[in-house]
C-alpha cells in the first residue's frame, strides 16, 4: 500500500493513507471549468505522480519538469514486497530513483552513491525490481522468444488509470496506445491465466504481417503484376532457364573471327560475282541455240528449179548459160560452207565461254564456301559482345524468376505453417482456459457480484479462446451510457484488484480518479464507494478514490456505512493558486 505522500516542494500538500478505502476531495470553485479543476486542484495530478514515483516516463512534457516542479523531489513511503521503503524522485534527474529502507532482497540492489550517500537505482532497473517483487516477473535478459511478455508498467496501469492516456475508454484497455496483444498478455497474467499463449499468438500475428509486407512488396515492387503463384512461377522459370542455357551454348561455342567484317564482305562480292557468270552463261546458252538453228536453216538455191522454169516455159537457153547457171551454184554452195563455218565456230567459243565461266565459277563458290563456313562457326567481336549480353539478361531473367520462386513458395508454406500454429494455439488456449476453470469462473462470479451490487440486472465477464487469442468483453446493461461503461470498468478494476490480491501479486492497491464517476448517478457512486471499501478491506488491499466534493454522495450508504470517516483530511481546492496539491500553478 501506500503510506504517504511528500515533496521538498514548500507548498506541497503531503498525504497519508490509511489501508482499504481513502477518499480525496477537492472543492471545484463556481465557473471553474474541467480543465482549470484538474490542473488547479490536482486530483489527476496525485494519479500522475503515482506513476512519476512508480517508474513512469518523465519526457520533456511531464508536469514534473515543468518550471514550477523541475527542481523539487517527490517522494512515497510504500510497501514494496515486505518491506516498507521511501522513494524518491525529481523532474531534474528523472532517470535516478533514490530509496531509503532495506533493500537487501530486491532482484538489483541499489547502488550506495558516494557523492550524497544516497541508495540509488536507475529508473529502468526500478521497474524490473518493482515487476518482481509486485508481480512476480523476471527479467529475460533480452531473450527475443518472449519479447512480448507482460511488463510491469503495463500491469500497473490497470491499478492506477490515467485520464491522460485515455485510460477509462474500455475495462479492457488501460491506455489508448495499448496494442491488442498487451491487453490480451497483461489480463491473460492478472487473470491467473497462461499468458504465453497471447504471446504466442502475436508472434503468429508478426509473422502474418511480415508476411503481408513481403506479398505487398512482391507485388507493387520490381515484381510487379508478373508475381504469381509458385506453380506459375515455377512454369516459367524453367522456360527461362532453358533459354540461358542454350545462350550460354552459344557463346561457349562461339569463335571471333577477327577479319569477320572483311570476309563478310568478301563472300557478298563472290555471292555477285557468281550471280553475273551465272547471267552471262545463261546469255550465251541462248546465243549458242540461235546459232544452231541458223546453222539448221542455211541451204543454197535450188538452180535446177530455174531451168525447169524456162523449160516448161518453152524457151531454150542456150549452152553458155547452163554453164552460168552451175557456176552460180557453185558460188551459192560455197556462200553456205562458208557461214555454216562462221556459225560453227560462234558456237564453239560462246561454249568455250561457258565453260571457262564455269571453271570461274566453281573456283569463286568454292571460296565462297570456305568464308561462310568460317563465318558459321564464329562471328565478329561486336557480335559475341551482344550474345554475351543476351546471356546475362537471360541468365539474370530465370534468377530472378527462382527468387520469385522462392520468395512465394516461402509466403505459401508459410501462410499454411501460420494456419496449422494457429489452430494449434486455438487448442492450447481452449485446454488452458479448461484447465484453469476455476479462475475464469472465480473471475466470471466476483464481477456478476459486484455489477449485481450496483445495479439490479448483474452484468457479465465472458472469457473465450478464439483463433485471434483470448478475448474479454465486459457486459453491464444499458452499457452504451458513458455512467454504465465507467461502472463497467470500475467493476473490472475492483474484480482485478480483488484477484491478484488473492493471489498475492499486485501493487497492493487501486486508484480511480473523478472521472470514473464521470455521468454515474449519485446511488449508483455510494454503492461503488461502499463496495470499494468493503471488498478492500475483506481482501485486504487500498482503494484511493479522488472526487470533487459536490460529487460525494449525500445519502445511498448503509446505515453502518460512514463515507466521512474515509475521507482524507487535507482537501483541495482550485479557488486559490496555493489551494492545489501542489501549491502552486502551471500549465
């Protein structure tokens, strides 16, 4: 529990508690609004430095170092464990925790200070200290196998709810920045239940994101809408391996010619020297068939028809003329035999013309030969240069593909590994929420006791194993007011207290502030003060309660019920800059 409250602060209004209910009242002035009441009289400021004395963050916008408290030291006299200890703390060395009292069994010892003699430890090894003695934690020296293991600070807020973090949202939320699986692992362990288990899930979880990202990337990245399935991918990676290899082939086998760009050209002007012998063969073919048949046609005139003509034309031609007539015959045989001579001999060169050309010709396509045999087998540099870096970009093609490939056949052995773990959990959670019956009903009892005490209807604690991990709704009807959800958390809260207490964990004690009573009618606030206090002091734990004093209920107790006799004697007030807790004003 927690004895008192002080400070080296002159105007600092020190507070002793006394065990099971401590009502502190603060006076609002007429006009004041919300804000000026909180900050003037300093109900939320105790719960904010409860958390300062407790191993809470103290940035640059904490209230402790502000220019009005940097420079001041604030202290609590509580129950740490067994022993009673004071602590200390100042805005201006946020980081050293100063303590007084036996601290010989703590988990880390403070250091003895030789500057001041103080006992000191820093504010990191506090909290591991106070998450061992109040809630049994260890320290996992960093194992990344339970990084999402309960914390003391998380734990702690569940006893002592900030405003300031939202923290009367939802019973099962103490914070509006508190993450789904630190609810799931922080109620798992106050419950009595195997709190491995939500760690787990979310494990399961950041796999599934990791996931997620990696198929997101996959897909919006260099792989773009190409990314498939592995079957698909596979497909295709054998098609583009298959064409690397034989461009790998080809540029194994592959020769430089260095003349190559000369031999190509060599082998183009053979090609056309090859293509004119062929035409000029093909002209002198024709020109040897004309000859021929001019050879075929040439006879000399037929002389004997002439003189048959005068015959029968009755005139005799005399001697002298026959004579004439063989001599002209003569003359006309000789006229052939000489241009069948001519012809005979065009012939014979036009075929010996054909026939050198083809000597040329065979000697030219032999050449020929030989230059695209060696352009075949080999190319230019140049042209190795490019087959070479066609086989990069192929080779580079089908590695990119196996990553692909690897990288979705991971995603999908994975995705069904997470299936298999989380139906796996899903049963682990069902065989732990079995084995431990008995807490969950014990949990399920106090909160329909305690509901059905403030309102005639009880409410309900459901606890179920779902595949996303254990999941706690708070029930009270009529639960969409702001007063039924305060009175749904102040029922969780007391119902935590009570268990932990139980089982010998927890802080010792519980604190609300006004705003839990923030819309809650006024019977409905006597039976949560009288409630408060009862179950505090039959399970033996501090309920610190701060209110405005318009807000304290007049009537609604028991007759044996004295809510004065639990009211604190300091009160606040925000009608004076001194009348707050701590005497004086800041922003």
């Amino acid at each position: 529990m927690i004895h008192g409250l002080s400070s080296d602060l002159p105007t600092f209004k020190s507070l002793t508690f006394r065990p099971g209910l401590n009502i502190l009242l603060a006076d609002k002035s007429a006009g004041a609004t919300d804000r000026q009441s909180r900050n003037g009289a300093g109900k939320t400021s105790l719960v904010e430095l409860i958390h300062f004395l407790f191993g809470a963050n103290a940035g640059k916008d904490s209230i402790f170092r502000s220019s009005a408290l940097v420079d001041h030291t604030f202290e609590a006299r509580v129950d740490i464990g067994s022993t009673l200890v004071d602590v200390a703390r100042s805005g201006a060395k946020p980081s050293r925790i100063v303590i007084q009292g036996d601290a010989s069994n703590w988990p880390i010892a403070p250091s003895l200070e030789a500057k001041t003699g103080d006992q000191v430890i820093s504010n990191e090894n506090w909290r591991t200290v106070l998450g061992a003695l109040m809630f049994g934690l260890h320290d996992p020296d960093g194992d990344e196998n339970i990084r999402y293991r309960p914390t003391f600070r998380s734990l702690f807020s569940y006893f002592v709810r900030r405003q300031n973090s939202d923290g009367f949202m939802s019973p099962t939320q103490q914070s509006s920045k508190q993450q789904g699986w630190d609810q799931q692992v922080a109620i798992s362990f106050l419950l009595g239940l195997d709190a491995a288990v939500p760690q787990q899930f979310q494990e399961v979880r950041t796999r599934e994101r990791a996931m997620g990202e990696l198929r997101k990337a996959a897909k919006d990245g260099g792989l773009g809408r190409y990314f498939g399935t592995a079957a698909d991918l596979r497909t295709r990676m054998t098609v583009a391996e298959a064409r690397a290899r034989r461009l790998r082939d080809q540029v194994s086998t592959f020769t430089v010619v260095p003349e190559y760009t000369e031999m190509e050209q060599e082998a183009s002007r053979i090609t056309r020297e090859i293509s004119t012998l062929n035409d000029d063969n093909t002209a002198d073919r024709e020109l040897i068939l004309q000859l021929q048949a001019a050879i075929d046609s040439e006879a000399p005139p037929a002389s004997t028809s002439l003189d048959r003509l005068y015959r029968e034309a009755g005139v005799v031609l005399p001697g002298s003329v026959g004579k004439r007539f063989e001599e002209v015959e003569e003359f006309h045989q000789a006229i052939v035999q000489n241009r069948r001579s001519h012809l005979t001999s065009e012939v014979q060169a036009a075929e010996d013309r054909i026939s050198k050309r083809d000597r040329t010709r065979e000697s030219l396509d032999r050449r020929r030969r030989e230059l695209m045999g060696i352009l075949q087998s080999g190319g230019a540099l140049e042209h190795y240069a490019l087959l070479q870096q066609e086989a990069g970009r192929a080779e580079a093609d089908a590695e990119g593909l196996r990553q692909r490939l690897k990288t979705a056949e991971e995603i999908e052995s994975t995705k069904a590994e997470l299936d298999i773990e989380r139906a796996r959990l899903l049963k682990t959670l069902q065989d732990d929420h079995h084995e431990r019956e008995s807490l969950i009903e014990e949990a399920i009892l106090v909160f329909e006791d305690l509901s059905n005490a403030l309102y005639e209807k009880a409410g309900s604690l459901t606890i179920s194993a779902t595949t996303n991990g254990p999941q706690v709704d708070v029930r009270i009807d009529g639960q969409r007011s702001k007063g039924i959800t305060n009175m749904q958390i102040f029922c969780f809260d007391l119902m935590m207290a009570e268990l932990a207490t139980r089982r010998g964990i927890g802080p010792g004690f519980l604190v609300h502030d006004s705003h839990l009573f923030d819309g809650v009618d006024e019977r409905q606030v006597a039976k949560a003060l009288q409630l408060g206090a009862d179950h505090a002091a039959r399970v033996g734990f501090q309920y610190i309660v701060t209110m405005n004093s318009d807000a304290l209920p007049k009537d609604g107790f028991r007759e044996d019920f004295d809510v004065g006799a639990h009211v604190l004697d300091v009160k606040l007030t925000d009608a004076t800059d001194t009348g707050g807790l701590f005497g004086v004003r800041f922003n």
